[in-house]
C-alpha cells in the first residue's frame, strides 16, 4: 500500500518521552504572577499564549493563536488544527477541508465564529457521485472557504459547558477574529505570496496571493474600525483512479462472474467464502483552479467605558472549477472471463481478470464541474458592564451560506460520455495500489479499420447536466450575563436560533449515440486531444497499462452533441433541469436557557476551580421534499436504467420536537504551582445530518434483473430523527514547567446513545412496476433456454426487446443472434418500459434509524519545551482513540452494518527554531488508517482510508522590524490518499499527490 505513510508508533512513543525527560533539565519553579516578564514574539509567543488559555480554561481546551498580525501558523485553518491533540482533518485536493475530534467527523462538531454558529454548504459536482462529488446535504462546515489571515486564534472546546450551544458532540471550534479597539491606534499589514502546485498541469504555475489587514483606533479608544481582506487564486492538478462499486457473493452460491467455456480459475475461494467481482477500474485526471475571496469589515463604538458596541460583516467566497477525465475499463460480464486469480483475503478479491471480447467499448468520459460557495455573516454584540458585580451581553447574527453550481447553464456538472466500441480482449490486474490494464484492439468491425485505437474509432454514448445546490441560513440571538461574587461568579443567558437549509438536485440526461456508440467516428477531430493518462500518475508504475488515452473539453463536445441530437421533442440543452429531482427543505427552531457557577476554592491546601450548570433546550424540526415521483426505471441495457419522473410536484413532509436538559461539571486543582489536575463531566448533543432527515425517496436503482436476481434499492429519509446524546467524561494532568513548556496526558470516554444506524424493508414505492421480472421477462428466459443460450442480464434484455418488437422482429425469438455485436445494436437502437401486467417493483429501502448506542475512548498525550534561549523548541503529540463497534469485512454483504467511523490515531511532530531575524517550523503529521463509510453500493462495502503522513515546512526572515520574507512548503514528500473496502486490494479511490510551494514577504505598519 502507501508504504510512505506508514508510521512507528514505537518511535513516535521514544520521541516523546525523550522529549518530556529533557523538559527536566530545564524545570524551574512558575513565577510570581506580579514579576515582570521577558517579551517574546513570533512562534514562541504564540505557543505561550495558547498554552495559557489550556492552563486557564475550565474544562479541556487548546488554542492556536496568531504569531503577529495577519500571520496564522498554518494558510489552511484545518492543517493547523490538526496539530492539536485529538484533532484530526480530511484533505480535498490537498488541502485541509473538515475536522475530526475524538472520532466525530464535521456533521457532529460545531464551527462557531467569534461564538456564533456558522452555517455550512457544500454541493460541490452537482452531486454526480463521482470523482469527490457531494450531493449537498451537509452540516460539516469546510475550512478550505477560509483565509486565515483575519485569524486571531481558534479556540478548540472538548469539553461541553452550559453557555455553549448545542451540536459539537466531538468538540466546539471556536474562530476569534481581531478587533480594532482590542488592538488600539494603527495597525496594518499587507502581504503577498506566490504559489507553486507542483501537480499543476494546464493553469498557471505561478499564482498570486494577496491578503491585507488594517487597524484603526481614535485616541480615546471610543470608536475603532478594522478591514481584512484576501484574494488567492490556486491552479492544480491530480490523477486518480477509482472503481464504482465491488459486487460482493459467496462462492458456489452467488455467480458474480460469467466464464468463457475454456475459463481458468487460479486459487479459487472455498465453498460458501465471500468473494469480490469490480465493475471496472477508472483512471482519472483532473485539472482545476479555485480563486478564494474573503474580506471583514467590523466597527466598534465605546461612548462610555463600560460599554462597547461591535458590529461586523464577513464575507467568504470560493470558486471551483474543474476539467476531469476517465478512462474507463469496464466488465462486460457475458460469459467472457477466460482467466481469473484470486489473491489470499478472507474475502477473496481478484487480482487478474481476463476477458475475451468482441466489440465492447473502451469508456472516455470528459466531465466539467463548477461551483461557488459562498458565506455572508452580519453580526451585533453589545457588552455593558451594568456596575463592578453585573454585566449583560447581546449577541445577534444572521449568517447565511450557499454552494451554487455555476458552470454554463447554471450546470454543476457537465458529463459527455464517449467511447470506441473496438476491444477484443482486456486483462486488469488488481495486485498493486494502482491497478493496471492491458487492452487488444480490433477496429475492422465498428472502428475505422486501421488497426489502432485513435479518434475515428469514438462516438458519442450519453451527456448528462448535473445540478446539485444547498443554501443554509441560520439567525442566533442571545442574552448572557454575569454577576461577580466572593471567589465566584454566576452566568445565565436564554437563546433562540433558526436554521433552515434547502436542497435541490436534478439531471439533464441526453442519448445522443446511446452507451452503444450509435456512430463510431462521428466527433470531429478538433474537438478531441490524444492523451496518455497512463503516463501522469509520477508515483506508480503504470508501464503495464495501456498508454492510450484522451480528453476533450466537456462543454464543447456536450454543445456539439446537442446541436447534432437535439430536437425540440427531446428537449436537449447545454443547461441544468429546472425539474428538481430533489427539492428539499428542513428547518430546526431552537429556544434555550442556561445558568452556570464557577466558585474559586481550597482543597487541602490546594487551589481549586469549580464551574458547574446546566442547559435547557427544546428544538421544532419541520422536513418537506417537493418530489418528482419516480413513474419507473427506464431499462436501458444489461445494468444501464434511468429513472423517469413524473411532471408534477408532489408534496411529502414530516415532523418532530424533542428537548434536552444537558448538565456539566468542570473541577480542576493546582496539586503544586505548575501541575494542574483536572476531572470534566458534560452531556452533549449532536443532530442528525440533513440528508438523513429529508422526507424524500431517493437514489433509485439496480444494476439488473430481479428476475436474475438483482435487488432494486432505494434511500428513504426519516424526519422522526432525534440528536445523538453523549455523556463524556475526560480526567487530565498538566505540568506547566516553564513559561513556554509544559507536558499533559489526558483520558475521556463517551458513552454515546440514538447513533443513527439503518433499517431495511422491501417496499414498493409509488406504484412503479417491474419490467425485468414477470411474464415478459420469463418468456424471454424460456426462449434463450429453448436456444442453449446462457440467460444473463444482457442476453435477457435482447431477447424482451426482440419480443416486445415483432415489427422489427417478425421472426420473433427467431430473429434472436447470439453475437455481442447484434446484441449492441439491440441495446442501442431500444429501451424497456414497464406495462400492464408486470409485477411492482420492490425496493431494498434503506432508512435512517435512532438504534445505536456506542463507546468512544481514547488518550492525548501533548508536549511543548523549549530549549532555555537557545531558540530551539519542539512540540510532540500522540492521541489514541478506540472504539467498541467497528466493522466486520466477512459480514453477509447484504446486511446493512452500524460502526463507528473516523475513528484513529494520530500523531505530531513539530521541531522550532527561532531568533530575532530568523524563524523555522518543520512539522510531520501523521493519521492511522480509518474507517471513513459504511455500507457503500449494492454489497454494503466498507470505505476504508489508508494511513496518511505529511511534512511541512515554514521559514521566515524579519529584513527588519516591518518587512518579512517567508517561503513555506506543503507535502514536501509528496503523500498520497489511497481509499479500499473490504481488502487492500478492492481499491476504491486513489490520489497521485504533489507538493505545493509558497514564497511571499508581510509588510507591517
């Protein structure tokens, strides 16, 4: 596998502990609060100051504060993040997207700005389902929309307290940006970078970044404004590969393959074993630009001393767009395997697959995607410091975010599908971390008889629009307040909150030459480039695959198909379908109350700290889904079906309330001046995703005859869902040795109930009926059977159209040919329709249920020390995290599974060098493998992530006190992602990887 990413977990062990032992040396007592202490800068201060909000804070919380103005450590808010103990990150072309806390992936932690829930939209691919596609339905907020640059710190929150709302059941993040009356007088800054993505292809290899902040202050600190802005434009590249599904049986029961009379079986699996048949193996390129805009005016007015009026506005855009192609072996599955081998799984998986064909196609499809996302919040805060004892607060902010296709026609996705239909053979060997393929061409049929694979030998199949957008709008407004008392003080707030989220999906789906490739060499020349993808992947020997290939400009074939095809009857256009498939609404109203009481005390001498209360909340949640009911599943060809919808809305809804008391304790105790002891108890929420709750059938579909047995499935959303509910319990020792340097180790549990597991029923829905079973399907079988013709889904769907067109067929069963090319030429001149007298089709429904309960546990292990003045520093972390239901590869493949996702551990080391001029950071991040989804295409796969380490590097020279000049690389080593089910050698998703450099200098005034 990933050989690079594989981590020792002895020698990250070894590197800890040394570097606590060497913190010995060094141990001096705390000083005195009242002393005058030594002004640090740069890294170092940054590392202080968020090494005091872990001391100072009640309950478990790590912070990463900016190391100057306009200078996060980290451009991406996640890959800083991640150096934080607990805290793990997802990567989306290379860069730091969601979070993962304790095992909670971005659907269940709460991104908060400056203490306000932000809203989270991310439909990006119109929901096409590949190549890294989302369908719009998501709580998990990306930090890819954001700059750091206005970042004054991130404040991460395990532990739960009663003034924090409700969501993070893994943690709260909290984003702190900067103030001008907190800053006071001028301040500005203004800095500029250049990037370099080595996996850039066809963009700029240079590309500007620039981002600025400025301050300002009266004299009287009574009205203050502050303005950031940046704008970065980043072109890259990748090669990936994917399967679409594995097809999981049992050997001797289930006959996933179709062999060839003289087929060779090498180390077959044992009777009864499960095994794996792919449907293919993808290779991909893509080449794509992102252009990121983000800006924050606040203003803030104190006419009088004890109170301050803040109002801000943020704005965040981000713009994707993306050229990707396929090359594309698929499995024809109609008794043409000659050659199989298995490797030794405990479910076998094929590491050879040989066919013999005659004709069948070799799949181009070019695809073009383009989305923008895009967050505006307005805020108000008042603070009013009644008197030296009271104090009350209002917070208000109505923020909203949409992900918007904005490709030509309001497309998310434009797919033209292309193919040459000229393939005698093909062998596809699975035995590496990136399958190859060895294909033998003949042309003299169906190509342009040249005996080579080139542009005359395509033709059109299928174009296809997506459309996929998600919009959230959330409006909080609170009232807190605070009264002081001996040794105490005690708060209580009341909230009320609004969410609403919409999500709407469609498909524009055209014929054109139909997956049958009506007219081979019809696509003029210019329209299609050669290209050997093979060759791009620079980490992988792909000298056994085949080395032809080629692209096209997705839009400019899709407008050439439309103009060749379209008819005001088909209705053909290079633009979404305003028909929504899917248009989904669910809104969450949510009132709520706290109080809470920290008391300052004294146990046996020693210091102690004390904060307990409670939270009240009760929340309305209303789902409705106006749907386009499925009329049936159109039958294309053996596995092809599309669905056809109604014309007319149908309203479905549904609804439900709940409430929560939710009660926290945080105590910790100074045991000597620099060791803190501390025990944390809260019980927290986490709701359920938008997709789970919509009231909408969905995802349609079956790759053959349930005559043959196939099972149709579908997806049905469950309003009723209740909130995940954890209680959490965390007990932790921290040892603050110097100003700088300290070491902790800390355990939690959480005993978490309601996970969201699935429920399956076979139902019909809405009528649709059957045409691949009943009388029509089962004379087709009898007159395949009476011929001595193997009856498999391809040779069934030939023979129904055969029969069902006795004008083009008058011979009827007669007029039967078995040879792959007539059946071609039946598939692509005829479809399936439903009629009269078949039997209703009965879907494998999958549906959303609270029926869950788990354990999630771990330890974090964190060390920070400086090495006296030398200017040297290291900071080393380890986290451990486990739990009690994982997933079982050897499961009956038909059975849905619940298990803990996410879950993994992770490790960090950051080595520091700093003086007056000179600053350097070398930071490694390493993530075990982990299980990322469950219950993936028809055989219920997992999805499992492959262990992933990365070096990165940040060096900096202050020329003097105003100018910097800095230079930073990211995955220096150049790692990749690599994603499997349920073996290593059943690769769902690989990622060829560069390294991206930046250079740029920091102005400050």
């Amino acid at each position: 596998m990933n050989k690079t990413a594989r981590f020792n977990k002895k020698l990250i062990a070894s590197a800890i502990a040394s570097t606590m032992l060497s913190g010995l040396g060094g141990y001096a007592v705390a000083q005195d609060d009242n002393l005058e202490e030594v002004m640090v800068t740069g890294i170092r201060a940054s590392l202080e100051a968020s090494a005091d909000t872990k001391r100072n804070s009640a309950g478990v919380v790590d912070a990463i504060n900016s190391e100057d103005m306009g200078k996060f450590p980290d451009t991406n808010l996640a890959e800083s993040l991640q150096r934080i103990t607990g805290v793990s990150i997802s990567r989306v072309n290379g860069e730091g997207s969601e979070v993962t806390v304790r095992g909670f992936g971005g659907d269940n932690n709460m991104i908060t700005l400056n203490g306000r829930m932000m809203p989270a939209a991310n439909a990006y691919g119109g929901g096409s389902g590949s190549g890294g596609t989302r369908g719009g339905a998501t709580r998990a907020f990306d930090f890819a929309n954001l700059a750091s640059e206005s970042v004054s710190a991130v404040e991460v929150y395990k532990t739960s307290k009663a003034n924090i709302a409700t969501g993070g059941i893994g943690a709260t993040v909290n984003i702190k940006t900067a103030r001008p009356l907190d800053n006071g007088g001028f301040k500005a800054s203004i800095g500029g970078k250049a990037v370099m993505d080595s996996t850039n292809r066809t963009g700029d290899d240079v590309t500007p970044e620039l981002s600025g902040i400025v301050s300002w202050a009266d004299d009287s600190d009574m009205f203050g404004v502050s303005l950031t802005a940046s704008q970065q434009k980043r072109d890259f590249g990748n090669s990936n590969a994917t399967v679409n599904d594995w097809n999981i049986g049992r050997w001797g029961t289930n006959n996933l393959y179709s062999f060839a009379d003289d087929a060779e079986i090498i180390n077959a699996p044992d009777e009864g074993q499960l095994y794996a048949r792919p449907n293919d193996i993808r290779y991909a390129f893509s080449d794509s630009q992102r252009e990121r805009t983000n800006a924050q005016l606040t203003l803030q007015f104190r006419p009088q001393e004890n109170l301050t009026t803040t109002v801000d506005y943020t704005y965040a855009e981000n713009n994707i767009s993306e050229h990707r192609g396929e090359a594309t072996i698929w499995f024809a599955n109609g008794n043409s395997v000659d050659r199989l081998e298995f490797d030794n799984s405990p479910v076998a998986s094929p590491i050879i697959i040989s066919e013999k064909l005659s004709g069948k196609d070799h799949g181009f499809e070019q695809q073009y995607r383009e989305q923008t996302n895009t967050l505006e919040s307005t805020g108000l805060n008042v603070e009013w410091q009644v008197n030296d004892r009271f104090s009350l607060a209002l917070d208000a902010h109505d923020s909203s975010m949409e992900s918007l296709p904005t490709g030509p026609g309001k497309s998310g996705e434009i797919a033209f599908s292309m193919g040459a239909p000229v393939l005698a053979s093909q062998v596809v060997n699975y035995s590496g971390d990136l399958p190859t393929y060895q294909i033998v061409v003949d042309d003299s049929v169906r190509g342009n008889n040249n005996g080579v694979l080139d542009k005359g030998d395509i033709g059109s199949q299928v174009a296809r629009i997506f459309y996929a957008a998600q919009k959230t709008d959330i409006t909080q407004v609170k009232i807190d307040g605070g009264f002081e008392f001996e040794d105490g003080r005690f708060e209580f707030g009341v909230e009320s909150r609004s969410m609403e989220t919409t999500q709407q999906a469609s498909d524009r789906y055209m014929g054109l030459g139909d997956w049958g490739i009506a007219s081979p060499g019809e696509i003029p020349a210019d329209l299609i480039q050669d290209f050997n993808l093979a060759g791009e992947y620079d980490d992988y020997n792909t000298s056994a695959s085949s080395q032809i290939g080629f692209k096209g400009d997705a839009i400019a074939l899709t407008q050439w198909g439309v103009d060749k095809y379209g008819t005001s009857a088909n209705g053909y256009a290079l633009a979404y379908n305003p028909d929504f498939s899917q248009n989904n609404i669910v809104k969450e109203d949510t009132d709520a109350f706290y109080f809470q009481v920290a008391v300052k005390g004294e146990l046996a001498g020693m210091e102690t700290n004390y904060l307990t209360g409670f939270r009240y909340e009760t929340t309305d949640v209303y789902s409705s889904s106006d749907s386009l009911l499925p009329r049936y599943l159109l039958w294309q060809d053996n596995n092809d079906f599309q669905t056809v919808r109604e014309s007319t809305v149908t309203v479905l809804s549904g609804k439900t309330s709940y409430d929560h008391l939710l009660p926290s304790v945080d105590f910790d105790i100074a045991l000597r001046e620099d060791l803190k002891g501390r025990v944390s108890y809260s019980k927290t929420i986490a709701r359920a995703g938008y997709g789970d709750l919509q009231a909408s059938v969905s995802n349609y579909g079956t790759i053959g005859s349930t005559y043959l047995g196939s099972r149709p499935t579908a997806n049905e959303g469950n309003p009723q869902l209740v909130p995940l509910e954890s209680n959490n319990f965390d007990v932790s020792l921290e040892w603050y040795y110097d100003d700088s340097s300290y070491a902790s180790v800390g355990l939690f549990e959480k005993r978490v109930a309601n996970f969201v597991g699935t429920e399956q029923v076979d139902k019909n829905h809405f009528g649709v009926l059957d045409q691949t079973n009943g009388p029509r399907a089962q004379a087709a079988a009898e007159a395949l059977i009476a011929r001595d013709i193997p009856v498999d889904d391809t040779s069934l769907f030939v023979m129904m159209a055969v029969l069902d067109n006795p004008t083009a067929f008058p011979g009827g069963a007669n007029d039967y040919v078995n040879s792959s090319q007539f059946q071609i030429d039946v598939a692509t001149a005829y479809d399936l329709i439903p009629v009269a007298g078949d039997p209703e089709m009965v879907f494998r429904t999958s549906t959303p249920v609270n029926n869950k309960e788990a354990k999630i546990y771990g330890a974090e292990f964190a060390v920070q020390h400086f090495f006296g003045d030398t200017g040297f520093g290291v900071q080393a972390n380890y986290t451990l995290v486990r739990g009690d239901i994982g997933f079982s590869d050897v499961t009956d493949p038909s059975v849905s599974q619940f298990a803990l996702t996410g879950l993994s551990d992770t490790a960090n080391i950051v080595a520091i060098y700093e003086n007056d001029a000179f600053q350097a950071r070398l930071a490694y991040n390493w993530r075990d493998k982990y299980l990322s989804a469950t219950n993936r295409g028809n055989s219920k796969n997992p999805l499992y992530v492959e262990a992933y380490s990365q070096i990165d590097l940040n060096v900096s020279y202050n020329v003097n006190e105003q100018l910097t000049v800095f230079f930073e690389g990211l995955n220096l080593t150049e790692e990749n992602i690599r994603q499997y089910g349920r073996s290593e050698s059943q690769l769902w998703y690989l990622e060829d990887l560069g390294a991206r450099y930046q250079i740029g200098a920091r102005y400050n005034f």
